[in-house]
C-alpha cells in the first residue's frame, strides 16, 4: 500500500480499523517548533465519533502516544512517531459480511489487489479511521504553519441540497471550529442535520461539501506544471476515503463566467500589490498569488447503509442482498473537516519548506 505523502515534510500512516493501533510518522519538521499538545487533541476531537447526532455510535478516544520525536514540548527534527490504539471494534459486524462485499467501499478492490490477504475488519486499512493518525500530522503541522502567519479554516459548505453561505473569497472567514455543527448561517445548520437524520431514518446516506481557506500563505510559493500548488493539495485530498471532487476558487462556476470577470485584477494598495477579487482561489500559474488559497472538497454519501443493496455472495458464487448494520455515520462530512483543514497543513508545511 502506498501510504506515504509529501517531499519535504514526509507523513507515512499505519494501521487497520480493528487492528492494535493507527498512527502516522512525520519526518522532515523542523526542530525546536513548540507544540501545544491540546491543541492537537482539540483538532482530533473534531474528527472523533459521537460530536453531533448521527454520526456513528464506535466510542474511540483517540488519544495518541508520541513515540519519538517530541522532547520538553518542542519537535526533535527527528521523526515524529504516534500511535492511537484502538479501543472499540466489533469485528463480528463485518465478519458477517465479510464475504459479500460492501457496494461503494473498497472491499471488491481490495480484494482485486491484495488477493484476500489484506484485513477487512471493519475497512482494514481502507477505513477512515485511518485518518485519526492524518489528522494528528495534520495538527502539528497546522501549529508551524502557524508560526508562519498562516491560518487555516473550514465550514460545512453543503451538505445534500441545503448550503451554507459561503466564505467571502477575500476576507479572513469567521471560525467555527468549535461548534459541534461548524457552519456559519445556523438555520441551515439546523437543515443539514434534518436531511442527515432523515436519510438515517430512510436506512441511507448523504453527502456533501467541505469549504476550506488557508490565509497569510506568501505569494511565490508552488512551482508550475506538475509541483503547482492545485495539483499537490488534490493529490492528499483524494487520500482522504469518500472525495470524489475537489475545486479551487471559482471552480467549475469559472467555466461558466467568461474573462472579464472571472480575471482577478492587480491593484497597487498603500502595502503593495493586491488582488481585486480572488476567482484562482488563490493560485495562479500553479503558484500562490497572495490571496487566500481557498478550495471546496466534495464527499459521497457513506457506503455503507443498512438499506438493502445489491451485491455479490463469494461463498456461494451467486448474486445476493446486503444490509449494514454496523456503527455509520449517515453522512461522512461533519467529521470531516479537521481532515481537510489536516490536508491542507500537511500540503503547505511542505510546499512552504521546498521554498
Ligand atoms: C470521516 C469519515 C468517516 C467515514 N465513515 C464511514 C463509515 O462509517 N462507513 C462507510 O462505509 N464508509 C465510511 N467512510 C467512507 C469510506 O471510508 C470510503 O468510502 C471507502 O474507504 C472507499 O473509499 P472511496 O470512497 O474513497 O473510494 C468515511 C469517510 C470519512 C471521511
């Protein structure tokens, strides 16, 4: 499996869902970087199950345990090493299903590659829960980045057809990171979570839209063609399981808009030049302009569903019906977030260490 990222900042994540343990090696950070470990733990809460109704009922605390890499607080510079155990899996759930596979998740895939010998327990190495080690690497990048005037942002943009208002492209967003259900207009809150509650009283799944903004990110960073700024962020984003799309800035919109107002103007400000308006969500000729780098990422409804679904039975070679009982989040995006926002510090820790 390919499970490593990044040319100066390197992550390399480990694990399965039912497995001992996740984690994730961060090598390459520069050292004496203080971090602030409940910082770290407040990001990975956000991506733990259990914070809004809905979302599946696995209880994992995520705690991780630094195993190298941190000493009095600050980084080593040496490979940072972290393990979270985990505490609750129920591996009867998929032991039941193992031999049909789960339309939508990677059980046929899987299959196709490994030959059987790969874990299926509750995804294996496949699952999302994966991502408890991502976002830790992603938490102690977020903190560098910091360091560097750059902060990073994320909202619930959409979530089935009911959207949220979205970022002002040019202005520092409002954070939500705190509440339990991070949009800015709460009434389309309030719809979101009644689609996501009608479609796990329908037995199914819903997906949505994740907006993230990075501001303060220096203009001069990314290199054109194959190291642009647009093409590594969508290489992590599509690590994260359930993103079939990613669009930056304007996006698929900007197909639609024609020149004269798609193009963002330069204009001379009393601190320099400036862009008038932000349609390149930040990037042009693959590299930062200045303006903040803002992308939209979108997710598919959860596989997994307890509604009957066509499948395949490879015990018996026929075809059959599945329905999935185990513990699902109806909608995968409200949990989501910290992973975006952990994939665009992972992304530019590293494009702002190449230089
Ligand atoms: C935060 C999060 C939670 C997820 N939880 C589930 C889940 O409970 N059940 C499920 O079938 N898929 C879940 N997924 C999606 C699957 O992991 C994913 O669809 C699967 O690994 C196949 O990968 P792909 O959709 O990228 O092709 C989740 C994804 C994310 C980002």
């Amino acid at each position: 499996m390919s499970s490593m990222w990044g040319n100066k900042i390197k992550i390399s994540l480990f694990g399965e869902s039912h497995g001992a343990g996740i984690g994730v090696v961060i090598d390459g950070l520069p050292s004496g970087m203080d971090i602030d470990m409940d910082k770290v733990l407040a990001m990975m809460s956000r991506r733990a199950p259990g914070r809004y109704s809905g979302s599946t009922s696995r209880k994992e605390t995520d705690i991780p345990q630094v195993m190298s890499g941190l000493y009095h607080g600050k980084t080593t510079g040496t490979p940072l090493c972290a393990v979270i155990e985990n505490t609750d899996t129920r591996s009867s759930d998929y032991e039941k299903t193992a031999m049909k596979p789960r339309p939508g998740h990677a059980d046929l895939t899987g299959l196709a590659r490994y030959g059987g010998a790969n874990d299926p327990r509750g995804g294996g190495h496949f699952s999302a829960r994966i991502m408890a080690g991502f976002t830790f690497a992603g938490a102690i990048c977020r903190q560098i980045l910091e360091t560097k005037g750059v902060q990073i942002f994320s909202h619930i943009y959409s979530i089935s057809d009911v959207e949220d208002v979205p970022y002002n492209p040019i202005t520092i967003p409002e954070d939500v990171a705190s509440k339990s259900f991070p949009v800015l207009d709460e009434e389309k809150g309030r719809q979101m979570q009644e689609r996501i509650a009608e479609a796990s009283r329908q037995l199914d799944s819903i997906g949505g839209i994740v907006e993230c903004m990075a501001t303060g990110f220096p203009a001069g960073l990314g290199r054109p063609i194959f190291g642009n700024i647009e093409s590594r962020l969508s290489s992590i984003l599509y690590g994260i399981p359930a993103v079939k799309g990613v669009e930056f800035g304007s996006g698929f919109e900007a197909a639609r808009s024609c020149g004269s107002v798609n193009n963002d103007h330069p204009h001379f400000f009393d601190n320099g030049i400036r862009l008038l308006s932000n349609h390149a969500g930040g990037v042009e000729g693959g590299i930062s302009n200045g303006m903040p780098i803002l992308f939209r990422c979108a997710f598919k409804p959860t596989p997994s569903i307890a509604k009957a679904q066509d499948t395949v039975n490879l015990d018996e070679m026929k075809n059959d019906t599945i329905e999935i009982r185990g513990r699902h989040d109806a909608c995968v995006v409200p949990r989501a977030l910290p992973i975006v926002e952990a994939a665009a510090a992972i992304c530019l820790l590293d494009i702002f260490e190449e230089g």
